[in-house]
C-alpha cells in the first residue's frame, strides 16, 4: 500500500485494499493465512506529519502448541503508524510495516484454546478428547 503524501487532501483520505500474505510473506510453519489480508486505512495529514490509522482482518489457520490439532481463527488488528512528511520522497511505502505489525501480533505459542490439555507424554493421545488407555492419565 502506498501513500502519495502530495495527494492527501486536508480531510483526510480513506484507503481499502487487500494483500496476499504470500506476497508480505506472512506465513510460518505454524500460522497460515487462508485467505487475503484486508486492509482499511484512514490517512490524515498536518504540516509535517501523516497518521494512518490501519484495520486488518483476514482468517488465519493455527497448529496448537500442545495438541497439535490445526485450528482456524479470525484475526484482527488496529494500528497506528505515523510518518514524517519528506517533501524530497512524498510516497509512503506502508507494506514492510503492516507486515511487522502482523508479525509482532504472532502468538509465541499458538493454542487452540486456553485450557489446551495438550497430548500425553506417553502414548501421545489427545488429552482435550478424554483419557488415554496407558494409564498415565
């Protein structure tokens, strides 16, 4: 998403456009995004500053931590990025921001829900779809 800071008209200015995470190369090996990345960006422009205030939302597919099951969830973040207006490059390239914000909104351990009872550590059943038979649950 680019922003031509000559272009911003004293209301503001109100962007929509969707990104393939393939091409913020978003996805890891255990957070996949299905589906584009919805962008809706509110621009306002003072004398030497340009604010954006960005939502994302897009759906993203999960492996628990714990119980390895793949679980898909909606994902949503507000952002607000601010730019110093450099009248010798007036286009603001937004695309390396979003896609560390989206980043830095990872889960360092992605659950599929809070109470996660995870596997067993003997047989590997899954504990959160009753008891194991080995006898250590």
């Amino acid at each position: 998403m680019k922003i031509d800071t000559r272009q911003i008209p004293g209301e503001g200015l109100i962007l929509i456009e969707e990104f393939e995470p393939k091409a913020l190369d978003l996805d890891t090996d255990v957070i996949k995004f299905l589906e584009p990345v919805r962008a809706r960006a509110v621009i306002n422009k003072s004398y030497n500053a340009v604010c954006v205030l960005l939502t994302l939302s897009s759906a993203i597919s999960i492996i628990c931590s714990r119980c390895l099951k793949e679980e898909k969830k909606g994902f949503s973040r507000d952002i607000e990025l601010n730019y110093a207006v450099d009248k010798s490059d007036p286009i603001i390239e937004l695309d390396p921001d979003i896609r560390e914000e989206i980043i830095l909104d990872y889960p360092i351990k992605p659950l599929c829900k809070p109470d996660c009872k995870g596997l067993c550590q003997k047989c590997g059943e899954n504990l959160n779809e009753g008891g194991c038979n080995c006898g250590t649950t």
